[in-house]
C-alpha cells in the first residue's frame, strides 16, 4: 500500500488498482445483498414452517410426534378433539400414552424410537404388521377398553423419523377410530354364523328328508316290481304253456302284457336313476368324453350291427367333472340320437365342440326324425315325448336325466330341430 504521487490523500491497494474505500463499499453492498437474501430464505422457511404445521394442525386424522427422548413436540387439532387433551397440556411431556390409557405405557411410537422392534410383538402380538409402502413403518388394530363408550378399536401406524445420518430422531404416529366398522363387521359375523347355522340344520333337515325318500322309493319300486315280474313271468308261461291252446289275439294281448309290464320295470329303474342322481355325491376328475362316446358308439353297434350308420366323434374333448355322471349323460345323448335315426337308410351322428359367444359348447347332432321346436320346452321334462312310443319306444326320462346331470355340474343344456331333418343337443359345464 502506498501514497498517490502528487495526491496524499488517495491510498491505492497493491496489485488491484482500486481505491481502498472503494473496495470497501463493494464489499458492503454485497454483505448488505446478501443479509436481505438470508432474511428473505429465512422469511420463506417460517412461511414454510408455518404452513406446514397449519397442513399437520389441520390434518383430520389424529396424529402426534414425539422426540427421541419420548417427549411430546407435536400434538394436532384432530387429537386434541378426539383424546380432549389440548396440545399446551401435552407437548413437552412423555404422558402421550394418557389419551389412550389408564395407566403408563409405551405407545407404538415409542418402541419406535428406541429402535426395540421386538417390544411391538411382546405387546402387540397377532395385532400388528409391517407396512409394505414404506420401511421402519407400523400398522396396529386393537381394542382400547379404556376409552369412553365402552371402548373403542383403532387402526394406528408409526413410522421412524432419522437425521441426514440414518439416526432415528423421534417417531410420528397415527390413528383412526374404526368402531363402528368393527361393530358392523361383528353383526355381519353374527348373521353370517346364524344363517350359516341355518343352512347346516336345514342341510341336515333335508339329507334326512332325502335318506327317506331314498327308502321309500327303494320300497315301492321293490313293491311294484314284485307284481310286475309276476306278470310278466305268469304271460310268458301261458304263451309257452298254452301255446296249442291260444289263438293270435290271445297270444298279441299276452305280448302286450308282457311289453308293458318290462316298460314299466324300466320306468322303474328310471325313475330311481333321476332320483339318485340329485343325492350322489361328485368326484371331480378329467374326463374324456370323446373317449366315452367312442366306447358308447362302440356298444351301440354291436347291439345293431346291420344298420348302415356312422359316428364322427371330435377327438380329446375334456372337461373336468364326475365321470360316473358324465358317461350317463353321454349314453343318453347317444342312445337318443341312435333310436331318433333308426327309421332312416343312412345314421349320421356327430359329437363335437364349437366356441359360440366366448364358450366352449358341445354337442350331439343327427339326421334323424328332428322335431318342432314350438314343443321344444318339454324336452327335457320327465315323462315327456315329442313321438308315439310305437314309432320309438321308450321311458321319457333319458333327457331329463342328461339335464339333471349337466346343471349338476353347473352347466346348462338345450336342442335346436327341425322335424325330419334331425336335432342337435348342445351343453355347457
């Protein structure tokens, strides 16, 4: 530093060239900018602050902070409505546990904060769990007797507050009263156990209805049989006994007798079948079915080894099922579009699959004798016949059975045709 030559009075700084006083004001200004920057960052934080504890203070879920000393530093509106203890009261102390309990003891937010994890499962064994949103985080449902109207239940959680080292400062806890969705949850156990217990005396009811129904009918069709064979044993023995003796009316009116009397037997035997099948119990399993139309198809022949007729069965149709029950269904399908196509010189039946709106819907198909669909809704009902039993003999059950079979299963069946131009039955499980 040194005098200007020719001005004493003007000092110059080495190496910069600016005046001293100069260099000084600069550096003035620049402090003086930057105390009104401070001011203003420290203006915006305590508007920050502010508004932040106006969010907290207002929030309308009960919730408090406590420090890692277990002290008290937060207390918001919501708890002090619900506990009716005022925030002044409490902040500052480690009496949290107050607006809880009648006696002293630790909070969720308290072990928490001392890190003692293994303390939540002493005192909240089966009650609690670990968030899966967030870690260091708990959630609890417990039943406070202690509160006013002969308690109440509250889910809280409690999360860890840490430093910027990973420190754990204090904790933050919340709560929300969830009595009346557990008393409603409570009444809708209390009916469902009711009505549970009611379906189980009505099961009982009902399976006993059905064991004696079983034996009643069990008694009358071995009642009934006994004079049917009977009939038809005493025809037979005067059609081979008395055969010299009887003229052809005589002997027609005997094979009519004797026709009806195992039509009856039958009838019998049906019936008993429909019966049953509402009462056995399901075995689930895969099934085959294209494998049982086959075999079916196969006995079918034999049985009429002359006519001229051919199966086309789709190959691997699977569904999961009783199998006892399925290969009844598919015999009376089969069986029924066998007997509906023996007046025609040529038998066509197929058995396939197709997706109709999404399902998978099988079905049996022939050229037999078809029907009118005005009549279709009797279908499936017992004892109904669309044809003359001289024309196609038979019971009126078979497709009753198949339907009682399928909506066993759950699924649902129906037909489409058209008279002389055969039928389809179709099915879905």
């Amino acid at each position: 530093m040194e005098m200007e030559k020719g001005n004493p009075d003007v000092l110059i700084v080495d190496g910069s060239g600016k005046p001293l006083l100069e260099q000084l004001g600069e550096e003035n200004r620049q402090l003086r900018e930057e105390i009104v920057r401070l001011k203003q960052v420290e203006a915006a934080l305590r508007d920050q602050d502010y508004r932040l504890s106006e969010i907290l203070l207002g929030y309308p879920t009960p919730q408090f902070v406590i420090d890692g000393n277990h002290r008290v530093v937060f207390w918001n509106r919501a708890l002090e409505a619900y506990s009716g203890i005022k925030a002044s009261e409490i902040v500052g102390t480690n009496r949290h546990w107050q607006a809880f309990y009648s006696s002293g003891r630790p909070c969720l937010a308290d072990f928490l904060v001392d890190n003692a994890e293994n303390g939540i499962a002493l005192w909240y064994e089966g009650k609690f769990s670990k968030s899966k949103l967030l870690p260091d985080c708990y959630e609890c449902t417990d039943f406070f007797p202690d509160l006013p109207g002969e308690g109440k239940w509250l889910h809280f959680k409690a999360v860890k507050m840490k430093d910027v080292n990973g420190v754990t400062i204090g904790a933050i806890e919340t709560l929300n009263d969830i009595t009346d969705r557990k008393l409603a949850e409570n009444k809708l156990q209390h009916a469902y156990n009711e009505l549970d217990e009611r379906v189980k005396a009505r099961t009982r009811e009902l399976e006993a209805a059905n064991k004696e129904l079983e034996s009643f009918a069990y008694s009358v069709s071995h009642d009934l049989r006994t004079p049917l064979r009977a009939i038809d044993g005493f025809s037979q023995a005067l059609l081979e006994e008395y055969d010299d003796k009887l003229d052809e009316q005589g002997k027609d009116y005997l094979n009519r007798l004797r026709a009806g009397s195992q039509r009856m037997g039958v009838l019998i035997d049906n019936i008993l079948r429909l019966s049953r099948l509402s009462r056995e119990e399901m075995h689930y399993e895969s099934v085959d079915l294209s494998a049982l139309a086959d075999e079916i198809a196969e006995e079918l022949r034999s049985g009429e080894p002359d006519r001229h007729a051919d199966f086309f069965i789709a190959p691997c149709l699977m569904v999961r099922g009783d199998p006892a029950l399925f290969r009844i269904a598919m015999q009376n399908l089969l069986a029924n579009a066998w007997k509906f196509t023996s007046l025609k010189e040529y038998t066509r039946i197929e058995f396939g699959a197709k997706d109709i709106k999404g399902e998978k819907v099988f079905y049996v198909s022939d050229n037999g004798a078809g029907f009118d669909m005005a009549y279709g809704d009797k279908l499936f009902g017992v004892f109904q016949r669309l044809h003359g039993a001289k024309e196609f003999p038979g019971t009126g059950i078979g497709l009753a059975i198949v339907q009682r079979v399928i909506s066993r299963h759950g699924g649902r069946v129906w037909a489409e045709a058209e008279v002389d131009k055969g039928a389809t039955l179709y099915f879905v499980v």
